[in-house]
C-alpha cells in the first residue's frame, strides 16, 4: 500500500512539474538514493517510516507555500499536496500499530 502512495506522489509532483524524474523524487522528496523506488520494487519491500515522514513533511511545507498564494491552482495544488501529506501519516501509523499490536 504504501508503494502505491509513493508511486501516487511521484505522479501527482510530475504533473505539477515539480519533479523531472524519478530519481529526481527519491533525492529530492524521499531524501533517499537514486534507485530508491527500484529498490522497493525489485525487492517488493514498503517503504521506511523515514521515507514516507521526509515526503510528507516537503509536501506539507509546500502546501502551505501554495497556499497562502492567490492563484486558484496553487490552492487545488496545496489541496492534493495536503491530502498526500496525509496519507503518508496514515501510511506510518498503520504499520506502526501492526507491529505493537501483533506483540500485544
């Protein structure tokens, strides 16, 4: 699942132009290396809690950049950029309560 949210997030930043590549996303947004996504899919791994709390916490910040702008697309964009913000919190608290409570 939360492969997919990356993916989604790589996405959403090509269309906004925001990003030029994938590489460019896992550096840049991931904080990770290069092969960072290839990684994940080659080995069929989620990603790390560090990952999902860098990406989120870049979104936000820019969500809050766009906001405070007047054009009406900024405010959409910071829309979606809140929302993946979002996902990525849910993402970590998930897997971070399946792992306490599998013990419990």
């Amino acid at each position: 699942m939360s492969r997919q949210l990356l993916h989604e997030v790589r996405d959403v930043l090509r269309a906004a132009d925001a990003i030029a590549s994938e590489r460019e996303f896992c550096e840049r947004w991931l904080g990770k290396s290069e092969c960072y996504m290839r990684t994940l899919r080659f080995s069929q791994i989620e990603p790390s809690a560090d990952a999902l709390a860098t990406v989120s916490n870049k979104l936000k910040y820019y969500s809050e950049q766009m906001n405070a702008k007047d054009a009406q697309h900024l405010k959409e964009l910071s829309m979606e950029f809140e929302r993946l913000a979002e996902a990525c919190w849910t993402s970590i608290q998930t897997t971070a309560r399946r792992k306490w409570a599998a013990v419990a």
